[in-house]
C-alpha cells in the first residue's frame, strides 16, 4: 500500500465511502486539515486528516456556589467562542467527567459526542 497527498479529484470517492459505512457520522472537511491524505492499493482503502481544533479547558472552584460557577462558566464559554473564531475555528470543544457540567453544556448548545465530550458549532 501506498500513501499520497489527498486530491481535489478524490473528494468524490471520499464522500461515497463515508456516506455509504459512516452515515451517521459528521464528515469533517478534509480540505481545511493540516494534512490530508490517502492510503491505497489499487483504490483508496483508507482516508485521513490530522485536524486542528479549539478545545476548552477549565479548572473550577467547586467550593463556590452552583450560581457563581455556572455564570463563570458562561463567560469561559464566551471568551473561549471569541477566542476560538478570531483564530478560525468553527467549532469548539470540551470534555469532562463532569455530569452536571455536561448537562450545563448541552443545555447550552452543546451536542454530545461521545461520553466525556460535547461540541458546539461557533
């Protein structure tokens, strides 16, 4: 097998293997990645790209009241999208084995995207 830069003429073979064994995933854009490429051996077996992404990182006071974490929560969250656009993001990220504060999370936006982790578009 060989490896190569991925090609404007292979988007729409990327987009048929996703969309036929991934469905229910959301295809992130190859085009923007630092590095995009293909595994192959007569055809594409495999596509990959090595993304940057915003990820919000937090510590918190927990022996402060639910009302004041939940309102610095708020401004993390505000600075952290203002932050992440100025720097071309679309989208921003946190995880947390947090329960509360993945409820807090969604509860603003947030989608789940895996047990510990959420994403907003931004």
């Amino acid at each position: 097998m060989k490896a190569r830069s991925l090609e404007v003429s292979d988007i729409p073979t990327l987009y048929e293997l996703h969309e036929t064994h991934f469905p229910e995933l959301v295809l992130p854009d190859f085009k923007k990645g630092l590095c995009s490429f293909v595994i192959e051996d007569e055809s594409p077996v495999c596509f990959g790209t090595v993304q940057l992404f915003a990820e919000i990182s937090i510590v918190t006071d927990k022996s402060k009241s639910r009302r004041v974490r939940r309102e610095a929560l708020f401004r993390v969250l505000d600075i952290s999208s203002y932050v992440a656009k100025q720097h071309g993001h679309d989208k921003l990220y946190a995880f947390t084995n947090d329960d509360n504060y993945l409820k807090v999370l969604t509860k603003r936006g947030f989608s789940l995207t895996g047990k510990h982790s959420v994403v907003i578009g931004i």
